[in-house]
C-alpha cells in the first residue's frame, strides 16, 4: 500500500479555501475511477508538521502517468509520496496549454472561483467516454450561459475547442476586450473575426470567433484551436450548433432569481429552475451520444430532486453516486452550490 499527501493551493477566496479539501477529495476518487492505473482509497485530512494536507492510499504506487493526470487536479499545489512523516515531492506537469493568467487576470463582481471551474469542467470530462480529454485536449466544450468567459479561458488552458453563449451584452463586450489584448500581449497567433449574429434573418445578437495555437509552428501546421462567444439567448443553444457536436456541456448556472433569458413562450424568466427546464433539452441536443454535461446551480432557488429529474427528463443519465454525490458547498450566506454531472448514453 502506497500513501501520498497533496498540498492544496490557496484560494484568494477564503470560503473555497476552507471547502477544497473536501471537493478535491472527491475530485481525486473520480480521477481514480475513471482514469488512474490504481484505485484512490481512504481520502482524507491530515496536519502535517502544521499544515493541513489531503491524503489518500492506493493499492499499486502511482505511475508516471498517473501523476501527470493528478498534475491537473483543481486544487493540487504539490503532490507527496509520503513516508511516515516524511515527504517526497513527485514532479507535477500540468496539462496548461497557456500561463495562468489566463484565468486569473479578470476581476469582477460574481466571477466563478477559477478553480471551482477546473474543477467542474475536470469532473465532467471525467464522467464523459474520453476522461483522458484532461491530458490529451481535443475536445470541444460548450458553455450556454458563459458569463465573461472563465469556463472559455479553462478549456483553452487544456487545448479544447470552446463555445459561449451568454446573452448579457456587456458581459461579451468586457470578454472581447480582454481576450483580444491577452492574446496579443501574450503574442498568441491567431485570428479574430467579430460581428452580428444571424439565425434564418434573424438578428440575435452578436458573435466572436478566434482561431488560435499555442505556438507559431503548430499555427503555420494547421494545429490550431476554436474559440466563439455568441451573444444571445441560450434558448438558441441548438438552433445555432450542430446536434452532437460538443462533447461536453459545461456551466455555472445563475444563483439568482432573475436571468436575462426567455421561456419559449417568450415570458422572461424568473428562476434558474425555469430557465435550466427551457433550456436543458437543447444543451442535450448539441451533446454527443458518450458525453457530459456538468452543471453546478445554487440549492436554495432549485432543489436537487428536482434538477434531477430536469436533467433525466432530457435523457441524460444522472451520475449521482460515489464522488458526484458529494459536491454541495457554501458559497456565502446566500448561496449553497451544488455539481450536477450527467451522460447523454443514447
């Protein structure tokens, strides 16, 4: 039996901070599951010399690139082979496509905790047919109420293809401020088209597109990746992307109990439930058969029960069990979040 210990990194939220262990120690039982060579048992807590870390045992020590898989855990700081007391750093390589900033220059009021997000869009890849999609890229995520992007920013970090939709116009105006000068500061190749959004005449708003590569060589080789935010109404999720074409769904619904969104009979609506039940099926038609969809929403203006059945509605298949089941956590006075990952199996 081989025993590790894992240094959390610290969050410039102290609420997170204090709710990681416990989200990380789920996380880590789902990297087991789905992708290590070893099973993950007996996650826990442990001070350490004074220092609290997350510790766990596996059966068989952990290979090369079982380590390169955790390397991309939310919360992991540093990784221990652990001996007694005594702790071996294993080298961390995560799977970053680009320097964090991505994800960490933007501040705002109501931003999602950049690590929550990796920890959301980790847990639903792991659910999904491609788990090892954390270290290998490739995969095209879909966000349908996107914010300013922090989702967008993550799947860049991994080499995905991602989409946005969000119909707040000043929310696609600040992110196409900031990820037109990141890209040019940082002097990433690419190409950025901007303009109106049409769906059959119909003006719906407006829309971002960049092609990008993480180097120059892989741009000139055709190696490069997408990235399109389209500011309108997630209710056209699937009128505007082809069906099965994303292999993951991924968002931080609204908290609140209003949203800028439309029921289809075009009354606006008034709860994250009423926006989540217009709003799913189609999230579930752009979805590819083996794909996920993960979704973190506050309890106190949506009951679990009831998301469940929004989603199995819809014919996904609700992972509710082991580490998906675990995954509620304060927020602050207002807000209890909670992880919703599902496969669409058919």
């Amino acid at each position: 039996m081989s025993e590790y210990a894992i240094l959390i990194l610290p969050s410039a939220n102290r609420v997170y901070t204090d709710t990681s262990p416990r989200l990380l120690q789920a996380e880590l039982t789902a990297f087991g599951d789905a992708v290590l060579s070893t099973e993950v048992h007996e996650p826990g807590t442990r001070s350490i010399g004074g220092a609290s870390y997350v510790t766990f045992t596996t059966p068989d020590p952990l290979t090369g690139d079982d380590i390169a898989l955790l390397s991309n855990l939310s919360s992991a700081y540093v990784l221990f082979e652990l001996t007694g007391e005594l702790l071996r750093p294993l080298p961390l390589s995560p799977a970053d496509v680009f320097d964090s900033d991505l994800l960490t220059i933007q501040k705002y009021s109501g931003k999602t905790n950049e690590l929550f997000t990796k920890l959301l869009l980790n847990l639903t890849v792991l659910a999904s047919d491609r788990p090892r999609g954390v270290v290998e890229g490739g995969l095209r995520v879909v966000d349908p109420l996107c914010g300013r992007g922090t989702t967008l920013n993550q799947a860049m970090m991994y080499g995905f293809d991602a989409t946005g939709l969000e119909t707040d116009g000043k929310d696609f105006e600040a992110y196409q401020q900031f990820i037109k000068t990141w890209l040019r500061t940082k002097r990433v190749k690419h190409k950025a088209e901007a303009g109106m959004l049409r769906h059959r005449k119909a003006r719906l708003g407006r829309r971002l597109d960049i092609e990008y590569a993480a180097s120059k060589e892989r741009y000139k080789a055709g190696e490069t990746r997408t990235l399109s935010y389209l500011n309108c109404d997630t209710l056209h999720t699937d009128e505007l992307l082809r069906p099965g074409s994303a292999d993951l769904v991924v968002t931080d619904a609204p908290y609140g109990v209003q949203h800028g969104s439309r029921t289809p009979d075009r009354v606006p609506a008034r709860s994250p439930r009423d926006l989540l039940a217009a709003a799913v099926p189609g999230w579930t038609r752009v979805l590819r058969r083996g794909g996920a969809l993960g979704l973190s929403w506050n309890t106190h203006v949506v009951a679990r029960d009831e998301l469940v059945g929004i989603l199995a509605g819809a014919g996904l298949t609700v992972r509710d069990d082991g580490p998906y089941a675990s995954l509620a956590h304060r927020v602050d006075q207002a807000i209890v979040r909670d992880v919703l990952v599902a496969t669409k199996d058919h």
